[in-house]
C-alpha cells in the first residue's frame, strides 16, 4: 500500500505543546519560548494556580490558539465558588470544561471534561457545586458525550481532563493510580472513562491528555508511568511534570512542556520535553514515535 507522501498527497500535520499542572510556575519566559517554538496550538491543563488571577490573565492574552481545563486547585481554598468563577470569567471561552472548543487555525476540536477535578471516581466540591450546580455521574459523562457529538468530524479530536479516566490501572505507578498512601488504588474519574466508552461506539477517540497525578510519587516510590495506549487506539498521556520551571546539574534553567505530533488526526509522536530559555530542547523524554506501541 502506497503513502500519502508517495502518493503527492499532503498529511495534515499539528504540532500541539501541553503546559500540565502549572501551580503558579507560568510567566514571561513560557510566552517567549513558545513565540520561538510556534506550536500550531496550546493545551493547558489544571491545576494552574491557587486561584490567583494572574496566569489566566496572561493565558487570556496569548495570540495562539489555545484550550485550557481549570483543575482543583484554581477554586483556592475558596468553597463559596467565588473564586472559581473569577478563573473562568478571565479565560472566557479558552476554558472547555464539560464543553467544545474548535481551534481554527489549525483545525482542531478539543473536548473537555469534568472541570476541578481532584480524582478519585466521582466527587464533586463545594466550590465546583456552587459554580456548576449538583450534577451526577452520569449526568457529567452525558455532558462530555455531548460535547463530543457537537464536534465537526472533519476536525482531529483530542480530550483535555484535569485528571485522566479509571481504567488505566490501579498501582501506585500508573497513569491515575494513588501513590500518596497505601493502598494503591485507580485514582481515575469513573464519568470520563464512561464518556469515552460511549463516544468511541460513535467516533474515534485519539488522544486523551490529563494531569493532577505528578510524574514523581510520594515516599520516594519512583516516577509514574505517564503514557500508555488501550486497546481501543486511545493515547492516554499525563503532562503533570512538577514543578515544570526547574534547573539541570548544570544550572540552566528549564522549562518543561509535553508534546504531540498528530498526523491526519493521530499521534505520531509524543514526548515530554525540557527547554532552555533560549529555545533550545535541552532533554527530551520520547514516548512514542509511529509504529512504536505502549499498551496500558
């Protein structure tokens, strides 16, 4: 079987950088290095700070296409709701928690999930109650379905949680396990896995891009496995590397962005990967390249 390339047809390539888990590291050097990388879009996932107003106002002033998801901590420490609401308010649309944003440029439907999610199966704050109302398991799958089907088909799609889907395994060191005490257990959302089940009897579901579980486990177990593939061809990838603004033994600054090269529609490549602040990529972890397979 012959190739797009060797058939004179042009793939459709986007190159997508993921900033996953700020919490407060986001500032003026992020928006250069991007301006020097020129990603097609921008993905950003909660938690972005403890409520503080200043990274969504910077998020809202970006010239490139970007979606973001608000995780757990972006209500602070705030139950009347108040504060939440502030955080959406400032990013307006960019924000696509239990809703769509098409970019156009370059041509891409991002669906959200349940927004300020701290894991865990189900649950719902007292901060996310007074924003979104009470809402039910299923009623929060049905919304993300919903969503979904809202999608132009010609579009790629990809989904953006503040923590991944149950389902991708229940030790300390998976995608969405429990590692801050025992026993490990799937610390995964039960309404997004259900949501996706449901949306891949209809459509594709490519690409599934999360955070909140940090790459590096408490009482020093390791580092968690951040990327996998199910048995459905749906790339799950964890972009919770924290803290994200660092320095190397060397002492050069780095910051840290994940990665994705989708190709009509489907990852190709995906990575983390650690910047120096004058745009060269200093570390890079590759965790798929086509053909290169990582089931769950």
């Amino acid at each position: 079987m012959q190739d797009g390339e060797s058939l004179g047809i042009g793939l459709a390539e986007l190159r997508i950088a993921i900033a996953g888990d700020l919490h407060g590291q986001w500032d003026a050097s992020d928006e250069q290095l991007l301006e020097r990388l020129a990603p097609d879009a921008l993905l950003v996932v909660g938690d972005l700070s403890d409520g503080q107003a200043r990274i969504p106002q910077r998020l809202a002033a970006l010239p490139l296409p970007l979606a973001c998801i608000l995780g757990n901590h972006d209500a602070g420490r705030d139950p009347s709701g108040r504060t939440l609401a502030r955080q959406l308010e400032l990013l307006g649309d960019r924000h696509c928690g239990w809703g769509l944003r098409e970019l156009h440029p370059p041509g891409l439907a991002v669906v959200g999930a349940r927004p300020v999610t701290a894991g865990g199966g189900f649950h719902l704050s007292r901060a996310s109650q007074a924003v979104f109302g009470p809402v039910t398991l299923e009623a929060s799958a049905q919304r993300i379905v919903a969503a979904a089907e809202a999608a132009d088909p010609a579009l790629p799609p990809g989904r953006l949680a503040p923590c991944g889907p149950s389902g991708l395994g229940s030790d300390a060191g998976d995608p969405c396990g429990r590692d801050w005490k025992p026993p490990a257990c799937d610390w995964g959302d039960q309404d997004l896995a259900l949501a996706i089940d449901r949306i891949r009897r209809r459509r594709p579901v490519p690409l599934v891009v999360f955070g909140h579980m940090h790459h590096r486990l408490k009482r020093g177990q390791g580092e968690r496995r951040s990327y996998c593939i199910d048995r459905g061809g749906t790339t799950y990838l964890n972009t919770a590397f924290v803290p994200r603004h660092s320095r190397d033994d060397q002492g050069r600054e780095l910051r840290h962005f994940s990665w994705v090269v989708l190709r009509d529609g489907q990852p190709v490549e995906v990575s983390h990967r650690w910047y120096g602040l004058d745009g060269r990529l200093l570390y890079q972890q590759s965790l798929r390249r086509q053909g290169t397979l990582q089931p769950c």
